[in-house]
C-alpha cells in the first residue's frame, strides 16, 4: 500500500481570488498571504484535496484548480485542517480574542520545537485570547518531519491554533511575521573549529536576517536561540537594516534559569525567592553569571550565602556545566527546558517585569550605561512595560570582579564580530578565536 | 574530572525526626511522607549536601545524619531544589492555592513522559492556583534519565512545582498518590506475539496495582497510557481491591482527538466545531470511531458529511493508521499529541464536560447501558461534574452498523482477559488471540 492510499488528513490548497471576489458567496474566509509579494488583499479560497500528505505528493481531483504549483524550492503551505477557513469574529466564543498573532519557527522539525511549539499553540505564552499561527521553517531534509509536527498539532486540537504553515523559504515562512524564535542552526560537526561554525551559521542568519528584512512585519519581534547565539543575532539585524536592531536577542535566559535554580540550592531556598540575576555578555564559558546584584528574598546575595569562595569560583562554573551533566544524564540535549526558557524570555517581554526586578537577555549595544563595547549583542539586565519592548536596566553596579569578567567575554564579542565582517558588511573577516567557549552540552 | 567533582546541584536529604520536634525551630517545614509505613506526622528537616546526584554518589558531609541510606532497592527520594523546605500557607502569593496535589508518572524518562511532566509543573492541567507534586518512576537502567528529567524541571523555575521525587520502586513512588498516569510499558519485541505482550506488561500493572492498593490514596485517579492499555488497566484494578473499579482509566482520548481531527477535515470545518465523538472498546484496530452519534456545529455528521463510504470505511482506518503515518514522516511515535491527549482526559474529569457533549474513556464495565460484557475495560461515552469522577452517558444511539463493530471489539477484550487471567485472580490463562490488532506507530 503506497503512502498515498492511506494518508491520514485532508490537505487543502488555496485558490487565489481577485480581490474583488472577496464579497463572493463565501461563508467564512481568512486572508492568507504565504508568498512573498502577494497582495494582502487577496483572499484564498480552500480547495479540499482529501490528503494531507507533502503538496508534490498528492494527486490533484479532476475538480481542482491549483494555482501554485508545488514544487521543492516553495513549499510553504498551509497544513491539513489549519487550510479551513473561518471567521474568528463571526464565531460567538471567539468574540473577545485579539488578532492572530503569527509567530516563525525555525528549525522546527527539532527537539526545542517539538516542546515549544505545542506551548505556543496552548496559550501558555501568549494567553487564552490570542489565536495564533505558527509558521514552521525546515529544510529539505527535514520536510517529512515537518509534516510529522503539524499532524501531531492538528491531532492537539488546540483551539487558539488558527494557522499552521511549513516551508523551507523564510522569504515565504516569515512572511508577516510578528516573533521569529529562530532555533535552527547547522550542529558542529567533529573537530570543526569555532570560527568554522560562525561562519557556517552566520551564512544560515545572515540569509533570514535579509529575508526577515524583506516581508516580516516591521516590528517584529527576534530571538536567536541557535548557536553561536549572540554573534548570529548580530549578523541576523545587520543584515535586516529596516528593522530595529532593538528587536532582536540572543537567548541567555536558560543561562539566567540554571543560575537561579544554583542560588537557591545552595541558599537552601525555593527557586522563586530568587530575584535579580543577570547573565553579563555571551552565550559561551565566557559569559558572567552576576551573583553580586542578585537577590534572594530581596536580600544582597552575598548577605545570604557567605561562601565567597563558592560564589566567585563554583557558582559560575555550576551554571555553565549543567547543560554537560545533563547530556551524560539523560543522553540528550535539554529540549524541554531550553524551551521553556524560550517561553520565559518571550513573557518577560509580552507582560510587565515584576517592580524592582529584571531579566536576562543578549541584545544590541547601541549607549548602554555600562560602558559595554557599542554595536555588539551582549546579554544585559531588561525591563518590559510587558508591550514586546524593553529598557536597559541602568542602576546595576558593577565592581571589579565583575568587571574584569565582563571584560573577557566583551573582547570574545568583539572577536566574533571581527570574525563575521564579511557576513555583516564590514568588510574583511579576520578570525583570531584561540579557545573553544562553546558551553558543554550545546552544539 | 570525576562527575561528582563539577555535579551541578544541591541535593538534600531528609533527616526524619520525631513528631513532637514539629515545633523546633524550623522556620518553614513541609511534611513528606516517602516510605510506606511512615507516619505522617514526621517532618523531615532537609540537610543539606552540595550536590544533585544519585543518592548513592553523594558523599556525606561529616556533620549530615544520613538515616535514610540510598540503595538501589529504594531510590525513591526528592530531588534537588525541590527537597528544600517551605510553608505554602505562610507565603503572601500562595495562599489563595490549594492544597499540594500529588501526581505520579510511571516511565518517567521516555519521550510522552518528557511532553507531560512539563505541561503538568506549568499549571495548565489543574490549574493555576494548584501547586503540585511530580513523583517520577522508572527503572533501575533510567535512573540517570530520571535525574536529568528532574534536573530539567528544577531549571524550568515551574512556581506550582513544589516537589520533585523520583524512585524505582512503586511502593515508595505511588505514597499517597492522587493521580497515577501509568505511561511505562515494555516495547514489543521483534517477532513477540501479543499474548506474550500481554503477560510481560501485565506483570508490571499487576505489580503497579498491588503497590497503588498498598500505599495510593484512596481516590487516587489511575490513566494507564502503555499498551495494550485496555486490559493492562484491568489487570491493574483487578490488583487494587481497596480502589474502586470506576477510578481506572485506559487512554482512547487520543484515538478520540484524531477523529475528530478526520471528521473536521473532511467536512472542511475548523476542529472545535466537531463533538460527541465516542471511541468504543478496545485501544486496538478492533476499536470503534463512532460517527453515527457524532455532531458537526451540532448537526449529526452523516447529515453534513454525505459520504457514506468515506464514513464507513476510511474514516477509521484514517484514525487507526494516524500514528503509522507519523512514524513513517517523523521517524518517531506521536509523544507529543499524546501527551496532550493525556492532559485532555485528566482535563475532562477536572473540568465539567460541556452541556450536551461527553468524551471517551476506557472504563471498567459495570451495569453499563449497552449491554457491553461486564467486567473489561471498555471505552465508552462519559460525563464529569468536573469532580474526578464521571458518569457513563445514556442516550446514545447504537445502530446495527456500531453494534456489529462493538461485538468486535468487546470479543477481543473477553479474549485478552481470558489471556490474564492468571494475573487478575481468576485462575489458568487461556489465550486465543489470532490477530495482530496492536495499532500501528504503538509498540
């Protein structure tokens, strides 16, 4: 029995109607825009296609009109039932929802995105009026399992997921994207040098920072998850010029998590009581776990936990080797609680930052109060008014053990930029990174 | 460096002292009550010891009283962040919550595992005002899993998550239960036959059952999820004389959530508009997707969709081969929509059904309305007021066309049971089972 004979799901295509068609005799519709360059204002009527298998897999009916052709180089698509049309305010239990949010995905056939994607879609991140439409990005070889994922979304029957879409264009996934949680990146192979991989994955970014550039919703909303994160991040806004570089970031957050959950271990405390906690610079050993402003149960750290010796030396190295003894533990990466991080990061902008406390994030340095090199992506201490913005947080103090460490992990930014001119515009790389920061656990 | 050396977290193990120090100067304190046999009363008072390893690695501090030794017998212990102590009512934010409820999870470090223990920590299972207690059980070979899954979850800062306890053995883990969602099953090996199947894991909920009668709460919630999960949950309320039969669940709400997914599809509807879908029988091939009593935007299904072969032949076999096809594109079984399809069944008996609508669930057969053999586990329309409990609905409408197929199914179930019945207590085992009818993309 071919793939074809069973096939699970019915697969819709859409039709493209002139715009002034969209008075025509259709119950409920919802404008779709996939392509890059399609006039918002045409309106894609379902043609119901009984498969929901890959677009070049299904065997057009004799009554279907398929307008856009699938082929391998444009496969975004709406997927299986998420192709049924709507009218989100027509429906009574609907009326009070917000506008569908759109929100990218990229390496979405992936372990993170597997845990992520299916927070998103429940309204844990978002809240339980926000429908959404998740827009999955993949490659080639990962298409199937891209269609392994919107099946398993569909089967979820979330009912805030209005839209699922999968490609492998982010000219065409990103289109009108509102957050782009950018989490592929190409793993580094053995003995493939840190400078190798900047460069590999700063070719992967510097293509979705143009295509970001071209048909992503002007505000939109970035976060680089994949690694080198905080150098991607760099070469991805670099390369989106018309968009604020203010909305992108590196993801420090799961850093920020494993350091609190440390300070309360060894405070003896639950992990809430735990406030404050910055990760200074980059996403590698270099970065700065700040225990010196940290605060637990509004108290000075270091007034709780009179083990200097533990908080200048054990401290750090615990929040950096958690991701190593988890791989050794569990025999994999830590999916789920990188995604939760990832859910972490996006409320921390989308609601309101506690009063008197911050959070974590690698963002672009352009007149930062501390003294950081400008035009670079280092990990700060932010407050939101919960509107997807954020401000530095300006009162941090930084003494001379803080200072010397920040010092390290700037000068391996600076390094990195230098690394990737040739991905950013600036001319000539010149690679000069001796050591290898990668954090255990991550690839 | 050994792994001791750079562990990445405190562990704390508890000092059991005697009832009456209850009023030492213990400035917040949380009863736990691990072992069978332990009297409530006792608090135990965490000592601390800087690491988050096996119990049986950690090396005592000379000034800690060890006086629960760690030994591979009985590993049942909390982990971690979530062994420090607290006074949920004595916190300003919590004490609008409820009292702690406590959940267990059997194959605690496989994949479905991995998507609901963070999805039970976030809140949106029972609620946000509903702090929980997470106790993992796995085997002896998953207990490094088990600690990195803890590890995740401590760096995951989960506020309702208050305690985190993994072990091995069920007499420790089930203590006092309130929900058991038993996902741990043997995989079938290659060439094994289903009878054989049958007697390998029924061991294991035959064992589960004795340790839930043993030492569970009294209206502990039971969702067997591994297969063949129809008569393993059976065998394990045959094994559990002290717990009510009704309180035992076998997991068909994926099957459930799949067709309605088809049905949505083929009528070109969004999801949310399908309802009363019934799964009857056996979690298996022979099982029954009930479209005659199903309902799209409240109108029966055959009067909106008009075709009668679709619905009588590939609507179910498009249900049953779901999880083949998403093997076959994802390279791995539906943890994810199963998970959440657990979530949606603990949810239906938390949460009062919506008027007029029901959900399936395996249910123990005991004056049921059908004429269904008494005495199995069969999946059957249901009902909840929201209270744990649910009561089978009365009025549906079984049609020569569903009573045909539900003769089926209920003979495989009579048949499974005759194959078991040296572990529910009713003599020699007998076993006819010619088919393979283990649903494809399940082990």
């Amino acid at each position: 029995m071919s793939l074809a004979e069973f096939s699970p799901c019915s697969y819709s295509r859409y039709q493209t109607l002139p715009s002034n068609l969209s008075s025509a005799p259709l119950t409920a519709f919802h404008v779709h825009a996939f392509k890059r360059g399609r006039s918002k204002l045409q309106v894609r009527r379902p043609l119901n296609i009984t498969c929901s298998v890959a677009p070049s897999q299904v065997q057009s009916p004799a009554t279907a009109v398929p307008v856009r052709p699938a082929d391998a180089a444009n496969k975004q698509e709406c997927y299986g039932v998420f192709c049924t049309t709507y009218d989100l305010k027509a429906e009574e239990k609907t009326k009070t929802w917000k506008s569908l949010i759109r929100v990218v995905v990229s390496g979405a056939a992936g372990m993170i995105s597997n845990h992520l994607l299916f927070k998103l879609a429940s309204g844990e991140v978002f809240g339980q009026d926000q429908p959404i439409a998740l827009r999955l990005l993949g490659s080639e070889r990962s298409y199937q399992a891209l269609e392994g994922v919107a099946m398993e979304l569909e089967d979820s029957l979330y009912p805030l997921l209005r839209e699922v879409s999968i490609g492998v264009n982010p000219y065409d996934v990103f289109e009108d994207a509102e957050w782009a949680l950018l989490i592929g990146a190409k793993p580094r192979g053995p003995g493939m040098e840190r400078a190798a991989l900047l460069d590999i994955n700063g070719q992967i970014f510097a293509e979705q920072g143009k295509a970001l550039n071209a048909v992503a919703s002007r505000s939109v909303k970035v976060i680089v998850v994949g690694n080198p994160c905080n150098t991607n991040a760099l070469i991805c806004l670099k390369n989106a010029p018309n968009i604020p570089a203010k909305n992108f970031h590196a993801l420090t957050r799961l850093d920020e998590n494993r350091a609190k959950c440390q300070l309360a271990l060894k405070a003896g405390v639950f992990y809430d009581k735990v406030s404050n906690v910055t990760i200074w610079g980059n996403h590698s050993t270099t970065q700065v776990p700040d225990f010196v402003n940290a605060k637990i149960n509004g108290v000075p750290v270091k007034k709780v936990i009179n083990d200097t010796k533990w908080l200048e030396q054990e401290f750090t190295e615990r929040v950096q080797k958690r991701g190593g003894v988890l791989i050794q533990k569990w025999g994999r990466s830590s999916a789920a609680s990188t995604a939760v991080s990832i859910v972490d990061g996006i409320r921390s902008l989308v609601t309101p930052t506690p009063e008197g406390d911050w959070f974590s994030s690698g963002v672009y340095t352009n007149g930062n109060p501390y003294g950081i090199e400008e035009d670079i992506v280092f990990s700060m201490p932010c407050r939101s008014k919960g509107d997807g913005d954020y401000e530095l947080v300006k009162e941090v103090v930084i003494d001379d053990f803080l200072r010397e460490r920040i010092k390290k992990t700037e000068a391996e930014l600076i390094a990195e930029k230098r690394c990737v001119a040739h991905l950013t515009g600036e001319g000539n790389a010149f690679c000069d990174l001796p050591e290898d920061t990668m954090l255990p656990g991550e690839q």
